[in-house]
C-alpha cells in the first residue's frame, strides 16, 4: 500500500540555522532516502521551496503563503510503498523530519482497482 508522508517543521527556525547544521541536516534526510530507496519501499520525494512562495487558488482568486496557522509549514514529502500502516510508521519515526518538526502519514486510495 501506498502512504504519503508530508513533512512539517518551522522555516524559521530553518533559515537561522548555521549552515553546518544545515548540511548536518541535509545529510540526514540523504541517508534516509538511500535506506527506503535500499529496501524498496521509496516511490518519491523531494524537498519544497519556502511556503512564502507557495500560492493558493480558490475559484478566481489566488493569495500568497505561507498558509498554516501554527509555525509549521509543509516544507516535503516521501511517497513510498509498505505492506501496512505499521511499517508506514516505523519508516516515519526514522524520518529526520520527526525529530524538527512532524510527519503526517496519510494512506493513499488506490483508485486503480
């Protein structure tokens, strides 16, 4: 089954880190995607540009980002494939993402049959 992981953490908080820890950081998502990529489980991902540049389009009308209430932005995903939601979490809780800020693991509806 499919899961859809959308990564949250505080672009500010971000944006004021020292550049190694940055690179630290970076790093860590790097081993990440190589382990799911090694078990076969990763299906996608990539990083998102800051929500400050994010758009949202109702009907005739766009306004500018970032859009979350809270300090948290959706700033990433992973798609990967896992035989259950239990595995899905497992992989989550490995995510670095969960350590700044939160994944959210959504299942996703297989509407090809």
């Amino acid at each position: 089954m499919k899961y859809l992981f959308l990564l949250y953490d505080d672009e500010n908080v971000w944006d004021e880190m020292p550049e190694d820890k940055r690179n630290e950081i970076f790093g860590s998502y790097m081993a990440y995607s190589e382990a799911l990529k090694k078990s076969g489980a990763f299906i996608g991902g990539e990083p998102l540009v800051h929500s400050r540049e994010a758009k949202r389009v109702r009907q005739t009308q766009v306004q500018d980002g970032p859009f979350a209430d809270g300090k948290e932005q959706l700033g990433g995903y992973y798609m990967i494939d896992a035989k259950n939601l239990d595995e899905a979490l497992d992989w989550a809780a490995r995510c670095p993402c969960a350590e700044l800020g939160h994944v959210e693991v959504r299942p996703v509806w297989n509407i090809e049959g």
